[in-house]
C-alpha cells in the first residue's frame, strides 16, 4: 500500500514538474502609400503612414504552460513598430502592447502588467473596420491603444456570456509622445487615486450576434499630459454596442459617451454603424459611417469603405477609402496621424499589403 501511494505521489510530482508547454513567436507586418488632402499646412499629403494601415504592425512572444487540473500559467511580450522606418510605437517602449503574465482556467483568465483593457475588448466584434488608417481613432486616438500598465485584470466567459475588469495603480507610465502615452505613471506613495485606473464589461455572445456594455475611469496625476495634470481630473467612457451575423456577413453598431472632467469640461459622443462582407473566401468588403459630436463645439462626419484580397492564408491585399466632413471648428484628420485645415472637409486613400506570421 505504501509503495503504491508512494508511486502515485512520484507520478502526481512528475506531471506537475513536466508539465505541457509552448513558447510561440508571432506578428504582423502592415504597411503601403497613403493620401490626403487638405492637410494643415495646405496641400496635400502622400507617403507612408506612421501608426497603422489595416492594423498596427507589431511582433510578439506568447508563452502558456499546463499546470494540471484545468489551470494554465501564460505570458505576452508584444512589441509595436512603425514598419516605415523601424521605430517603436506606444510611447517608445519596447513591449508597448503587452507585457503581462497570468493563470487561466475554467473560471476565467487573471492577468498582471500592461494588458489590453475593457475598452477595448468591448469593440472587438461591434467595430468592424477595427484600428485602420480610417477609422473612429481619428476622433479618439485611445480607442485602439485602450491598454492600461500595472494593471490586474480578470476576463471569464460563461456560457456566452463575458464579465471582465482591469484596476490599474498607475495607467500609462511612458510619455508624452504618441497617442497611447500620456505621463502618468502613478504608484505615488501618499496618492492613492492619482493615475488610477479601472474598467469594466459584460458582454454576450451567440451564433447570430452579440451585444456589449463597457465602462472606462482614468484620473489624473502629478505631471501627466494635458488635461488630465491633477488627480481630481478625471476622464470617463461609456461604450454600449451589437452586433449581427448574416450568412457571409456581419452589421455592427454603437455608442460612445466620453466626459472629461478637467480644468474645463468636455462631453462628446460617437455613433458608428458598418457591415462587411466576403464576396468570396478571398475578396472582404468592409463599410462604416462614424459621426462625432463635440457638444457646444463642433461634429465631424467620417466615412469608410475598404477592400480586401487575401492572396493566402498570411498575405493581404487592401485599400482603404476615407471622407471626413468637418463642421467649422472641426479639426478631424481623415487618417490616423493625419493632419486637416480647421474645418476643411477631407478624402484619403490607402492601398498596403500586410503579413502575418
């Protein structure tokens, strides 16, 4: 009995120190031409875009490890690049998008670092044109970098439905270049809300559609970039969206309410509502409306349509067409780091090629 128990005790240890593992390199690289008009110092603009075409470029190092009993330790170490000239992207750093590490397991995933947030994960199925060089980033450029530093997250699926958070001690420690970093690292001894953040979501989803609900609170800190330099300054969004499946296609919609709570106060809504399509199983159409309302101050109307020819499984083909409509006191560029003449309506175009691997 004893050699019996000993032997189990020697297996149980041998799987537990032999457990499965995997480390697995992957990315995108996303690049082509782009144009536009009316840029701010007059004229027009072409060349190669900075910040994204279909999507980012980036790279990255995923790692997960079974540790038995339904539970996975992981990591992601996920760098973003411009693919024009090699630069790194998100404020500079070198795993910019991610840097985290967690458990997972049938009672959902736990995940500590730099994560991707609820204010993101909330767009992911409603969004259809997603982090493109026209997009709804031209008029909130932390829509899709929505990722928080020293953060703790928790996500669980169950059953269709999705319940998810992020509390953050300090929010975005690098800065101040770029649209994701913003200076306020936080983590101050005798400051407990300054640079804090937290999100949260609950989302479901079944084989027709689905339908989310996210809510989003930064504060301010010591230092930090305008307008949020104080921790009485706050920034909040609200984002409820849907979406519907149809044969070979998908319509989704939304709603976003940001308020800015600073030295002076903003509110401003974003409707969007678009739908792609595949022609075939290589040839996608995509197509979004977006309308942004800055109260007591301007609107902006954009418009997208894009195509793409997927030449295999890791190599696509696209364009992307944009027109912005600008009311007076606008000032929305029509591409992604783009610049626009105040209140000049504004056409772009892209056509790139990207690779996955």
């Amino acid at each position: 009995m004893k050699k019996r128990v000993a032997a189990a005790c020697l297996a149980s240890a041998s799987a537990l120190a032999w457990g499965q593992s995997s480390v697995s390199l992957y990315g995108i690289v996303d690049t082509g031409i782009e144009f536009y008009n009316n840029a701010a110092k007059g004229g027009s603009f072409v060349g190669m875009p900075t910040l994204t075409g279909e999507v980012p470029s980036r790279f990255g190092l995923r790692g997960q490890e079974d540790l038995g009993g339904g539970y996975k330790a992981f990591f992601v170490l996920e760098n973003g690049f411009a693919a024009n000239s090699g630069a790194l992207n998100y404020g500079g750093r070198l795993f910019g998008r991610q840097a985290n590490l967690g458990i997972s397991s049938d009672y959902g995933t736990l995940t500590l670092g730099r994560q991707m947030n609820m204010s993101m994960y909330v767009l992911l199925n409603a969004d259809v044109i997603g982090p493109s060089i026209h997009s709804m980033a031209s008029f909130d450029s932390y829509l899709p970098n929505a990722r928080s530093d020293n953060a703790v997250g928790y996500l669980g699926k169950f059953h269709g439905v999705t319940v998810g958070g992020t509390y953050s001690f300090g929010r975005d420690a690098a800065g101040p270049a770029g649209p994701s970093a913003t200076n306020c690292g936080g983590q101050l001894a005798g400051d407990a809300v300054g640079c804090r953040q937290y999100t949260m979501m609950l989302a479901y989803d079944s084989a027709w559609g689905g339908a989310a609900a996210s809510y989003d609170v930064m504060y301010g800190g010591p230092g930090a970039s305008a307008p949020l330099v104080s921790s009485a300054d706050t920034d909040k969004r609200v984002i409820v969206d849907g979406y519907v499946k149809f044969g070979s296609g998908k319509i989704g919609g939304g709603w976003i309410r940001r308020n800015t709570a600073a030295a002076t106060h903003a509110q401003s809504d974003l409707f969007f509502l678009g739908a792609n399509y595949y022609l075939t199983p290589t040839v996608a159409f995509d197509a979004q409306a977006l309308r942004y309302i800055l109260r007591e101050q301007s609107s902006s109307t954009l418009l997208v349509a894009r195509a793409n020819y997927f030449i295999s499984k890791r190599t696509t083909l696209y364009a992307s067409l944009g027109y912005m409509l600008n009311s007076a006191l606008a000032a929305n560029a029509v591409a992604a780091a783009g610049t626009v003449t105040t209140g000049a309506n504004q056409f772009g175009a892209m056509m790139g090629i990207q690779q996955r691997f």
